[in-house]
C-alpha cells in the first residue's frame, strides 16, 4: 500500500517526499526523495522532528492499540495539514461499537452487535444464536475477528488474546458479500469512487486474502450511498476513506468505518482515471473533490503480493 501510494505522488510530481518505515523492512524499494528507517520507540520523538519540516503528512497506520489517533494528534499539535481524518474523526470510528451504534441510531442497516465481555459472552452468544461473528472493539485487517457456529468454537475464538481481559463484540453472522466502498471525503462533501469485492477465508480467525476493484453486484447504488451516507455522519473524516459492508440480494449492511488509506487502494489506483494521492491532496488542502470520475476494466489484487508492506 506505501509503495502504491509513494508511486502516485511520484507520478503527480508536484511535492519532495519523504516517509518513515519499519528499520526491519530494509529491503524494501520506496519511491521517495528520503527514506527514514525507524525503531518502533523511536517514531514518537523523531516525527516531532520531521514534522517541523514538513508541508504536509499522510498517515498510513492501523487503528489497533490507538495507534493511528495518536498519531493524527501529533501531526495536529504540531500545526501541520493532514491528508486525512482528524484524530477525532479517527477516535469514533475506530471504535466499532460506537460505529455499530451510529449506524444503528441513524436507520442505516448494521448486523445487531452486543458488547460484552469474557465472562458474559457466552450468555449473550445464546441469546443472540449460533452463528456469531466475535470481534475485536478496535483492529484491522480482519485482526482475530471470528466466527463461531457452535459454544465449541465460540470458546476456541475468545481465547485468542484480543479478548482477554477486555470488552469485545458479538455480532449477527449475516451470509452474504463481503465488500467495501471506496470514497474521498473533503470538508463538504463525500465522493463514492467505488464498491470493492473483498476476498475473505471465513474462520477463527478470518483471514483478509485481497479484493476485486470494481464489484458488480445489484445492491451497488443502494451500497455507495448508505456509505455515503454513513461517512457524512462523522465530523472529521478526510481525504481516503473505507466503508466495509455486507451485500446479500435484497440489503446492505454496513459493518464499519475505516477512517484512512485501506488495502482497495492498491486496486482501484489501476483502474480508476484519477491520481488518487493529487484527489487526496486536494480534497484536504482544498476542499475539491473530482468531477467525471469513471473506473475503466478491473483488477484482482492478493495479500501475498504486498504483505511487505
């Protein structure tokens, strides 16, 4: 996804570039004006220093553990523009039960979510009926998100240590498409730029494979505008945005908000008639959103193919 990205600014050629990555990725190829090879201790101290130098910063970073917030709050105190969400904008999406509650509290169709915990779950799994999805409050990628049929493996997926000592979700297994939509987000408006298949291995845990950029399916138009609609409730999202859903023949259900660069990316910069990082500029810095956007073909991307990055 960096490399992706990185290309794109390259190929729009109007900004220097410079980006950190994890010193163990030495291997790496990056397109850009300097590279900054980092510990993971040492992130905090070193972006207050290239922050000071800086015009402009895009965050590529997950949710899980806070860590995407707590790095939009640093670009923010340190006065610089982001090319993406607001840290608040960050906060109450990467809580999916927040997120769960929005949608539900504002008549956009969401699988019914219970939050609970070790020592309850097992009660509210009955209640609600086998089979159950069990997720993490926060993550990414899929990260330990289960799927029990039965209390044999529904006691199987709360042991993995994502749930452990801590509140979780239950959530209604609903068969269907996996899917999400892309959207570019400024100050005003929305964009839906697309509707993506994601490709999903359904187990404990589910295990993220890729995608398919653009997905034909009968509940497209319904699909991009209910997260149009969804992304519109959140004050602070910005620039590339990620609504992931549910598509059966007749509904769609969204699942949650992911309030930066997803994985789709990859995909849809190849057949989509725009440079995605100048879209994500100027609807940041400038509050414009593209005209004309049209996809033209379509392209199959796998995890094993950038699991580098």
């Amino acid at each position: 996804m960096l490399q992706a990205v990185l290309a794109d600014f390259r190929s729009w050629g109007r900004v220097q570039i410079l980006t950190t990555i994890d010193y163990r990725l030495s291997g790496i190829s990056l397109n850009a004006d300097r590279i900054i090879r980092l510990r993971h201790e040492e992130y905090f101290p070193v972006m207050d220093n290239l922050l000071a130098r800086s015009d402009a910063a895009l965050i590529i970073a997950p949710e899980s553990d806070d860590n995407l917030a707590r790095l939009t709050a640093l670009v923010e105190r340190a006065g610089v523009p982001l090319l993406g969400s607001t840290s608040s904008g960050v906060t109450i999406t990467a809580d999916k039960w927040e997120c769960s509650r929005l949608f539900a509290e504002n008549g956009i169709p969401t699988p019914d979510t219970w939050r609970t915990n070790s020592t309850q779950a097992i009660m509210v799994a009955k209640k609600l009926g086998f089979p159950v999805v069990i997720k993490p409050i926060d993550g990414a990628g899929c990260e330990a998100v289960s799927l029990a049929s039965d209390i044999s493996s529904f006691h199987l997926a709360i042991r993995q240590p994502n749930f452990q000592h801590k509140d979780f979700l239950l959530q209604q297994y609903i068969a269907g498409t996996h899917a999400s939509a892309s959207m570019l987000v400024s100050e005003h408006r929305v964009l839906p730029l697309s509707l993506n298949k994601q490709l999903i291995k359904i187990g404990i845990p589910f295990v993220y494979q890729g995608g398919l950029v653009p997905l034909q399916h009968p509940q497209r138009r319904q699909a991009l505008e209910l997260a149009r609609q969804a992304v519109s409730l959140v004050p602070g999202l910005r620039g590339y945005v990620g609504v992931d859903m549910i598509l059966t023949d007749d509904e769609c259900y969204l699942i949650e908000i992911n309030p930066r660069i997803t994985t789709s990316y990859v995909g849809l910069r190849q057949v989509i008639n725009t440079n995605l990082a100048e879209a994500i500029w100027r609807s940041c810095k400038e509050d414009f959103l593209p005209k004309n956007i049209f996809i033209s073909g379509k392209v199959s991307f796998y995890k094993e193919e950038f699991n580098a990055i």
